[in-house]
C-alpha cells in the first residue's frame, strides 16, 4: 500500500505539513518495503483549486491513503472520486505520522474538515 | 479627449474610489437625486446597497448565469486533455469520472475546444441576479452576487449592458482598483473618485488615479468628510491639476442619515446646492472643448 503524506521538505526528516492542497512535498511511503518517494506538489503554486490539482497528482503516484493535517472540500470531493482514504489530524515527523496511522490513531475524513482556501493549519 | 453630449448616446458617469467606505453610494445617490431623470447603476455586486438607501420598487429580476463545462461520459475516454488544459484546476479527470468545480470556472470554453472526443458542451450556472425598478423619475438597476460565488465580473457585465442609449447614468462602482472596479469603469465618460483627506484616503486615491490614466477616462475628485485629516490630498490634486469637484464637510448629521439609509437631499436640504455644483461641474468638464 502507497501512503501520500503532505510534507515541509522532500526529505524522510521532513514534518507533516498540515495542508494538504498547498504543502511543499508529498512523500509517497511504501508499506511492503518501507521506502519513501518524494513527489514536489506543484498545486502549491496554483491560483486556485490547489487541492484538486494535488489530488490527481495523488491518484496518479498510485497512493491510496492520504495523511495529513486538514482536507478542504474540493480536495475530498476529488480524492473520494479516486477512492483514496484521507486520514487528518497527522502531525509531528513523518515516522511519528505513519506510526500513529497505524496504530489507529488518526480518524478518516468523511468531509472537508476545513473551509476552501483555509491556508496555514 | 470624449465629447459627451452626442444624440443617442448616454452621459455615463462612474462613481469610484481606491479606498472602501469613502462615499462612493453617499455621492452616487444624491448626485442621482440631483439629476433626477438619471439611471444609477449599482455595480457593487459583492455588497450593493444603493437600494439601501433609493429603496426603489423592483419591477423585474432576472438570473446571471455562466458558462461550466458539462461532461458526456459516453463520449469521455478520460484522456485528461481538459484537466491538463484548465490552468484553473476547474477539472479533475478522476479513474470513473471527470469532475467540474463550476466555482472555479472562468468560463473560457477551452476544455471544449481541446477535447479530441467532442465530450463537452457547456451548460448555464447560476451566480447571481440582476434587479431593475425605479424611484419615481430615477431608474434603478443592481447586480447581486449570490454568496459563495467568487467572481462577480459577470454580472458587472451585465448591469453594463442595461446602459441605455440615452439619458443619464450613474455608475456606483466597487471599491478599490481591481478587475471588478475596471469593469465597472470602463467606456464611462467622467468618473468621480470619492476620497478622505487622510493618509489612507491619498494612498488608495493615487491607485485610482493611475488606473484612470490608463482606461483614458477624464476624472475629478471629491473630497469626502472635508475638515478630518490633513492637506495632502489637495496639494496632491493642485500639483498633478486633478480637479476637486466637490467638498462634503466632515458632518455628524451626515453621518446619523446614512446610519438611518436616508440621503443627504431628504435629511439635510442645505447640501442640495453643493451637488447641483457637483453636477455642473461634471457637465462643464465633459463638455468639448471643456477642461479635460
């Protein structure tokens, strides 16, 4: 399974970054082998429909689940039609991230949990 | 520059202002009820309120709509030609379905141009409404944008298009010197720009300025609540010869009618001959030959 995490820096060190259609990376983490792939998001710079912009950027890496900070309604409208499961509330590392998603710790997003155009968490 | 006073063609004056909350509806709707046969025009469609104040009898309303594209998934191989062409991310071409964002549209029509398999055709949104009435001798006709809807230029454009071919038009424009203010503007003869001798007042009334010089329309000054602030916007308008066409005094009383959506000309006749000024002031400035 593929996990896109939204990321501050294209690196296995980098923090969660609590936007999902305007962080700087995605890291697309592998779970059969625990490999890390970087993916620049490049909605970031959209002037607008920045999430569903990195949304199809995350149906097309293959990943399934996504973890982040918050999600807004474009985003999941568009991650939903690709059957990609969003889990928000992710902070702190990215290992911190994968962990506490699999220990269960995050709750799935059945909505946007932010308004459009929310910016920084 | 223009000659104003053609047969079949409107005097069109436009009542802007860099700064918000200047004067703007203050001036429109008095200078409205100076000229008495005028048509006022409320572009504001984010926050009309001229109604607030002219509280005119609504005799028609009609729909503004757009253009979004609409999808035919029997035609639609998703081969992602419209979402990789929208540069506003309005399409998402998704593994089942391709998904439209009509808020985010701009309506350009270029998804449909681009697709090979002939799967768009473009259908009508809703994101506003138009409104026409009157007040006695005054016509009245104001854009609404409904909330939520991000861009109101549409709708601006329609209001434009009720301009008449004669007669006189009063355009209360949307504060500040974006695209909306543009088209709001834009083919009037004369636009009055509304400022506050404050700090403020000059720094947006100089942005204001500029975009004028550049959409060519001849314009004056009114200095709104004249006797706050400091002298800065007058030197500013004697050294760049901008013509102050009016003064309103820094007045309570003006201030307690606009609370009450009263205007000047009802609460306070004294000021009646200060825009009958503002109004042959106008006149002598867009006549040919005149000043400008």
């Amino acid at each position: 399974m593929l996990i896109a995490i939204s990321a501050t820096e294209s690196s296995v060190r980098a923090n969660v970054d609590g936007r999902f259609g305007r962080c700087k990376h995605f890291m697309i983490f592998d779970t059969e082998t625990s490999i890390f792939t970087p993916l620049e998001n490049k909605a970031q710079f959209a002037s607008g429909g920045a999430g569903i912009q990195a949304a199809q950027a995350i149906q097309n890496s293959g990943a399934t689940v996504v973890l982040t900070g918050n999600v807004g309604p474009n985003a999941f409208t568009t991650l939903t039609a690709a059957d990609i499961e969003i889990y928000v509330g992710a902070s702190g590392t990215l290992q911190e991230a994968i962990r506490n998603f699999q220990a269960g710790t995050y709750k799935k997003a059945m909505g946007a949990t932010v308004e459009s155009k929310h910016g920084p968490a | 520059m223009m000659s104003t006073f053609e047969k079949n063609k409107p005097l069109v004056i436009a009542v802007a202002s860099g700064k918000g909350g200047t004067g703007k509806t203050t001036v429109a709707v008095n200078l409205a009820r100076t000229i008495r046969f005028a048509h006022i025009f409320d572009c504001d469609v984010e926050e009309p309120n001229v109604h607030l104040f002219l509280k005119p009898k609504i005799t028609a309303r009609q729909r503004v709509e757009v253009k979004v594209p609409k999808i035919d998934m029997h035609r639609c191989n998703l081969c992602r030609a419209c979402a990789d062409f929208c540069t506003y991310n309005a399409l998402a071409v998704m593994p089942r379905e391709v998904l439209v964002f009509p808020e985010i549209c701009h309506s350009c029509g270029g998804c449909m141009l681009v697709c090979p398999q002939d799967a768009i055709r473009e259908v009508g949104y809703e994101i506003g409404a138009l409104e026409k009435g009157s007040i006695g001798t005054i016509g009245f006709t104001h854009g609404i944008l409904h909330t939520g809807k991000p861009v109101g230029i549409p709708i601006i454009k329609k209001v434009k298009e009720q301009v008449g071919t004669s007669g006189i038009a009063i355009i209360d424009a949307p504060p500040g010197t974006s695209c909306a203010m543009v088209e709001s503007v834009e083919g009037s003869d004369f636009c009055i720009l509304v400022t506050e001798p404050t700090p403020f007042g000059l720094n947006d009334l100089k942005l204001a300025v500029e975009a004028l010089c550049l959409l060519k329309i001849p314009f004056g000054v009114v200095i709104n609540r004249s006797g706050v602030g400091n002298d800065d916007v007058r030197t500013y308008c004697a050294q760049e010869e901008i013509p102050v066409v009016m003064e309103l005094p820094d007045d309570i009383r003006i201030a307690r009618a606009y609370a009450r959506g009263e205007t000047i000309l009802d609460a306070l006749p004294e000021y009646r001959p200060l825009f009958t000024g503002l109004y042959d002031r106008i006149k002598e400035l867009c006549r040919p030959g005149g000043k400008l």
